[in-house]
C-alpha cells in the first residue's frame, strides 16, 4: 500500500510517499481503508524531532515512520471476537496512543476505540473532530469547565482544538469568552462564544478576577501571566506539557489564592467520548472546522501550514 513515511527527523519535505506493507488485524482489531486523516500537534512534534516528543517518536530516529491519530474510513476486515462492525461500515477511531499510522491507504485500530460514522458527516469532517475533539473533551472536563454559568477563557479559541472547546462548553452552558485574531471573530462567534478579544486590540491578561478557567489551546501563555485573570479557586490549564508548566503545578499547593494550574496528556476512555461527540455531531450541536483538505501526497504542505501558527480549524488529508 501506498504511505505517507518519514525515516529521520527534520522539517516537512522529510515527509514522502512510500510502498510500505499493509497491516493486518490482530484479535479486537478492525482494519480500515482509509479516507480522512487530520493534522495534529504531534504530528509535527514527532517529526521534527523536538525534544519533548523523543521519548515517543524515537531518542535517534523515528519508531514509528508512519504519522497520524485521526482514522475515519471504510472498515475494510474485522480481526478475530469484532462482531460490533462489519466491512463496508464508515467508522471513525484513533491509533494506539503515540503509534501514528493514519497517514496510510490502510490503517488497523482497537475496535473499542472506534464508532460509526452518522450519514451527515462526512469523512473529512469526521477525522477532524477525532483528536481535537476528543483532547478538548477531555481537557475541559478534567478541568470542570463544562458546568452551567462557569466563565471560561479559551486562549486559541479559532485554532483545531479550540474551536471544539468553544463549542462543548457553550453546549454544557459555560459563559465562553474567545480570544482569536480579528479575522476569526465573526467564527468563533458563530460557535458560541459569549463575547471576543481580538489580541490584536485587546491584552486578554488584562482582565482581572473574571474567569473560573482559563484553556490555553495553544500553549501561547502561562500561568504566570493569566494567574491574576482567574478568580479565586480558579485554573489555568495549558496543553502542552512545558518545564514551567509543570513547575507551576508544583507550586499549586503553596498559593494562599487557591488558583493553580494545570497541565497533562490528555486521556480518557476513548469510545465513550467519541460516542459523545459523534452524537453531538449528527443532532448538528458540534460542527468541524475545515481550513483545507489535502490529498496525502501533499501531507508536507499541510504540515508547512500548520507550522505558520496561525490555522482556522483543521488541516484534513484525504485518500
């Protein structure tokens, strides 16, 4: 089969197309024939080869050649004791955590960590929401965030996370406050954000005492410069598991204002939260934002897109 590999660290031309051998389901497996994929974070952490991703992708060259989490196709074989699927199910999922493998004409993932595809959404859209949805889901619940009346900031708010965060803690009933560009006002807006800061105009650091979280989706601050945005008790949590991140978390127990930060690998039970947002997706409560879709052999165009910072939603790859 034909496969978007990588065989050394660098930037996005190390990406390339391969014949690579298709795998085959082993017991609780489904094997799928793949039409959608998006671009994730770590993605471009693993490839690049930053430090931080090393002990996952490999200390001198990649473990795993094969990129992506987010798996939406056609289920293609079903491996031994799979009786919930059949071939031919349009089924979305995600790849055993830090292994990639999307980047693939043929992926094979735990039938557990998968749900069927409702008619309305298509593949592309369904790859989108898999790992940002999911790692919003799970951000924001561990940090209380999806509660009625709580006022939650969300830092990166036009991003691929962020939209989602948005839009699942409007639907829980949080009082959402969006930080993105000027361009993405009018977006973020149509996503259910309460009110907008346009940090182009406005330091969002600037508001003192007014929110119960704050949800750094693109790891832009700290916790030191939104500490004094927070109310008492409140928290700051970030996504990316930085060395002051963490110096912060340690701290939390010594602050007299019970603010306190937070950051983790996000994680949960995956079928579960994808039966969620699937459902939330098919009564069209949670829609997937699209900057483009590009064919796999452009995976290193994606990536150079990614990497300018500055993306509305997704980056999808199609077979």
């Amino acid at each position: 089969m034909k496969a978007v590999v990588y065989e050394k660290f660098g930037p996005p031309n190390v990406l390339h197309m391969a014949e690579v051998p298709q795998p085959e389901p082993a017991a609780g497996e489904v094997k799928i024939r793949m039409h959608a994929t998006s671009v994730n974070p770590t993605d471009v952490m693993f490839r690049s080869g930053a430090l931080k991703g090393r002990p996952f992708a490999g200390w001198w060259r990649p473990k795993h050649t094969i990129l992506g989490s987010d798996v939406a196709g056609e289920v293609d074989e079903v491996g031994p004791g799979v009786d919930e699927f059949s071939p031919g199910d349009r089924i979305v999922g995600i790849m055993p955590d830090m292994e990639g493998g999307a980047y693939a004409e043929f992926a094979c993932i735990e039938a557990s960590s998968a749900v069927r595809i409702p008619d309305n959404i298509t593949y592309a859209e369904a790859a989108a929401f898999a790992f940002a949805g999911l790692s919003s889901l799970f951000f924001l619940s561990r940090i209380r965030a999806l509660e009625p009346g709580k006022q939650v900031l969300i830092v990166g708010a036009s991003g691929g996370l962020g939209t989602f965060a948005v839009q699942l803690a409007h639907n829980a009933g949080a009082v959402v406050t969006a930080v993105c560009s000027e361009e993405n006002v009018a977006l973020v807006k149509s996503l259910g954000a309460d009110d907008v800061i346009d940090y182009t105009h406005e330091d969002p650091t600037k508001r003192r005492d007014a929110y119960d979280v704050v949800f750094d989706a693109v790891a832009a601050g700290s916790f030191g410069r939104y500490r004094r945005t927070l109310r008492r008790g409140g928290i700051y949590s970030t996504t990316v598991m930085k060395p002051r991140a963490l110096m912060a978390m340690a701290l939390n127990p010594f602050r007299p204002s019970r603010r306190r930060a937070h950051t983790m690998i996000a994680s949960g039970d995956a079928h579960q939260a994808l039966s969620h947002l699937r459902d939330l997706c098919e009564r069209g409560e949670l829609h997937s934002i699209i900057e483009v879709e590009l064919p796999f052999q452009l995976a290193a165009m994606g990536h150079r897109r990614y990497e300018t910072g500055h993306t509305t939603g997704k980056i999808v790859l199609t077979a």
